[in-house]
C-alpha cells in the first residue's frame, strides 16, 4: 500500500509524456504541411538572433516596465520548475527533498526559488489587471474572442495558483521539519525566507493536518505542472517552447526585401533577351504561384503561426488597422495556424488526401484584409518571437494577382501600364521626355 502514491504518479508522469509528445508530433507534422524554405544559413548570426530575441527578450523592451514583469514570470517559472526534477525523483522513489544532500547550495536554491515565485505572482497579478480591469486595447481587438482572453487568463491564474501552492508547501514542511515526530521524513534542508511569513497561518494546527496541507500542496502542483504541460500544446502558450526554433531560423535579410519567384523571373529575362538559353526546369517547382491555403505557405510561415503569442504588438503598430481598416497581422498569424489545425484534424480523421473545400484565402482572410497591407514591416519588428505576418500575406496576395486576376482596379492599371508602356504611368515610352522639352520653354 505504500508504494500506491508512486505508482499513480509514475502513471501520471508516462500518461503526460505520451500526450505530450503525440501532440508536439501532430504541430510538427501540421507545420510541415508548408512548402519548403531553406533556412540553414548563417548559423552564427542566427544563434546570436535566438539568444538576443528569445532568451534575452531583446525586442520587448519598448516598454521597459512591461518587459521586465514579462521576464520576471519567464525567468521566474522556468527556474523555478527546476525543483521538478526533485520532485519527479521524490515521487518516483517515494524520497522527500532529495537534492538536499548539496547542503548550503540547495538552502540557496529553495530561498531564491521562493523569491521568484513571489515575483510570478506579482507580476501575473499586473498582468491580469491589465487585462481585465484596464482593458489595454490591443487584447480586446475583434479577433480576440472568448477563447483567445480565456486562454490568457487560464495560464495567468495557473501560474499564481502554482506559485501559491508551492509556498504553502515549503511553509508546512517548515513546521513539520521543527517536529520530533517527523524529522525521519521531513529532515531540516532548505531555506524558506517567503513561506516563513506565512508559516504563522498554521499555528495551532495538529501535525496531521500539516501533513495533508504539505501533501496536497505538493500533489497539487506536481499535477498542475503535468497539467500546464498537456495543455501547452493547444495554447498559444506553446510559444514558450517553440519560440528557440522560430527566432532561430526567422528572415535575416534586410526588411522589405520580397523573395522572387524563380519561374517568373526567368520568364522575365527570356523576354527582355529572346537569345539567352532558357534555364532548366526547376525539380519540385510549385504547381500554383502564391499561397491560397496553408500548404502553399513555407513551413516557417505556419510556425510563426503556432509561435504567435496573440500579444497584439503587431497589429497596434499596424497603420493600416491604426486608421481603421480590416486588416490585423494578428489575426492574419492566428488564421494559419487555425486553418493548419483544421487542415491536420482532417488528415488524422480522413487521411493524406483529406480535402474540405475549405482555403485559407477566402474562408479565414478576405482579399480586403490583404489589399489593406503597406508592407511596411511594422509587424514584422514589433513582433517579440520574429514572426513575419507580412510573408504570409503577400504569398497570399500573389495567388490573388497570378492565380485570380483579383487585383484592386488601381493596380490593374499600373499592371496594364508597365505591359504596354514598359513603366507604371500611361505615357508611351515617345512621350516620355516631353515634359524636359516643355521645361525650357
């Protein structure tokens, strides 16, 4: 009987596990759904990119403030979670403190843990106030719905109910470490300055009681972790994991620069020089110029999708969604990686050649929300994990332009001009210099 509780968390821990793993290899299969893109370039600057941006949170540090309750609840979690290999030991093998034997070391490390956790629950607090009682406007744009504001408040909540549960528990095994009666399971280790505080909340308790108040504290967060773990997966929290990968392997050319597409610009130079030799054909050439659903995006693209943290910085710097218009680079991340999980829902229910009839043009983004598009970049640089919206949306905007013939009137017309003028504007290329005769007139 007393080897039940590591039983049921050995069980607990292999349940959590497999699902883990079985939904990361759903998102890296959804992922690889997208056209490839090579990306193995620059290996150096691209690991300085990841340990600036997504380990040092380089690009959030617009609003010093904010940035810094962001890393204090990152920086906090994560360290603080490290305790879980203690626990994961203690739990597997029915042990209490087991990293005790490093002596000082671990009172230093409980104590600062304690700190931290403190903190985490300082900031999630602001964090929540902010969201809900302050309302800041870019979580409350129209694509946030129910679920996206829930999600965030879920994990907000979590997180302080964890934090909390973890400083009740040291407070507890504090009095229950004084006891006589309980110094073979709990032996004196750790140094505890935060629950310390609290301890005088449970004078006069029977030891008993301070046992189950210590237990479920520790049950409850240990399965509360596995918990904040399956549910990553289907959260935009997952950002916490993929946001190395993403930064890792973001653009790293000059902002603004498109990518051509390789077919049309060997049309282009055959036409300007009938002689040359035409190129050979390219093996695995796409069938369709632009994107109109997910596996017509490069893969990165629908992993900046599933990196996206719906923190709304991009479509606050957005002047065309300033001014009003449809468009949200937001949504637009949000909207692939909708249509990704849909796209991957039916392959596992219908197989590889699933087909809906549903795209992500049309269905998920309207050609309005594309046309409102500057191409500025003020999405792009705003954005915390280097998503790129604005990839997206001009692959999108090509399958309009190539595939559809949708263009915006004012752009057929420039299309019109430089076929017949070779320039934009409806002078022929005789006319062209009049205006420098008229001039010295």
């Amino acid at each position: 009987m007393q080897f039940i509780p590591n039983i049921v968390f050995a069980l607990l821990l292999i349940a959590t596990s497999v699902f883990f793993v079985k939904q990361v290899g759903k998102i890296r299969r959804n992922i690889l759904l997208g056209r490839e893109l090579d990306r193995s370039d620059n290996s150096a600057l691209r690991w300085k990119t990841m340990f600036l941006v997504a380990i040092g949170q380089s690009k959030m540090m617009a609003n010093p403030l904010v940035s810094f309750l962001h890393i204090l609840v990152y920086v906090g979690f994560i360290i603080i979670n490290i305790e879980v290999i203690e626990i994961v030991i203690d739990g597997l093998f029915a042990q209490h403190r087991f990293l005790s034997f490093m002596g000082a070391f671990y009172d230093f490390l409980i104590g600062s843990f304690e700190f931290l956790a403190l903190g985490v629950i300082f900031a999630c607090a602001i964090f929540l106030i902010r969201r809900n009682v302050l309302k800041v406007k870019r979580f409350w744009n129209k694509e946030m719905t129910s679920w996206p504001r829930s999600d965030a408040n879920i994990i907000l909540c979590t997180e302080i109910l964890l934090m909390s549960a973890f400083l009740i528990m040291n407070a507890t095994d504090a009095s229950l470490q004084n006891l006589v009666i309980y110094q073979d399971d709990y032996i004196k280790a750790g140094s505890f300055p935060i629950s310390s505080i609290i301890a005088p909340l449970f004078e006069g308790f029977t030891p008993k009681a301070l046992v189950m108040i210590e237990r479920f504290c520790w049950w409850f967060h240990i399965i509360g972790i596995f918990a904040f773990i399956c549910y990553l997966p289907i959260s935009k929290h997952f950002h916490i994991i993929l946001a190395f990968p993403n930064v890792y392997y973001s653009n790293l050319k000059p902002k603004g620069e498109f990518t051509n597409i390789v077919e049309v610009s060997n049309e282009v130079k055959l036409m300007m020089d009938p002689s040359a030799t035409p190129p050979p054909a390219i093996e695995g050439a796409p069938k369709t110029f632009g994107a109109k659903d997910v596996s017509d995006l490069s893969w990165k693209s629908i992993m900046d999708g599933y990196t996206c943290t719906e923190c709304g910085r991009c479509t606050a710097a957005c002047p065309a969604n300033q001014t009003g218009k449809l468009l949200s680079p937001r949504k637009i991340m949000m909207d692939v990686r909708d249509r990704a999980e849909e796209v991957g829902k039916g392959i596992d229910k219908n197989g590889k050649d699933f087909s809906d009839g549903k795209s992500l043009v049309y269905d998920y983004v309207t050609p309005e929300e594309l046309w409102a598009c500057t191409s500025c970049n003020a999405c792009t640089e705003a954005c915390p994990v280097n998503n790129d919206p604005l990839a997206a949306i001009i692959e999108m905007r090509r399958f309009l332009v190539m595939e559809k013939s949708e263009a915006p009137q004012e752009l057929n017309n420039v299309f019109t001009n430089i076929e017949n003028n070779g320039a934009p504007w409806q002078f022929s290329m005789a006319d062209r210099l009049k205006w420098a005769s008229e001039s010295d007139k």
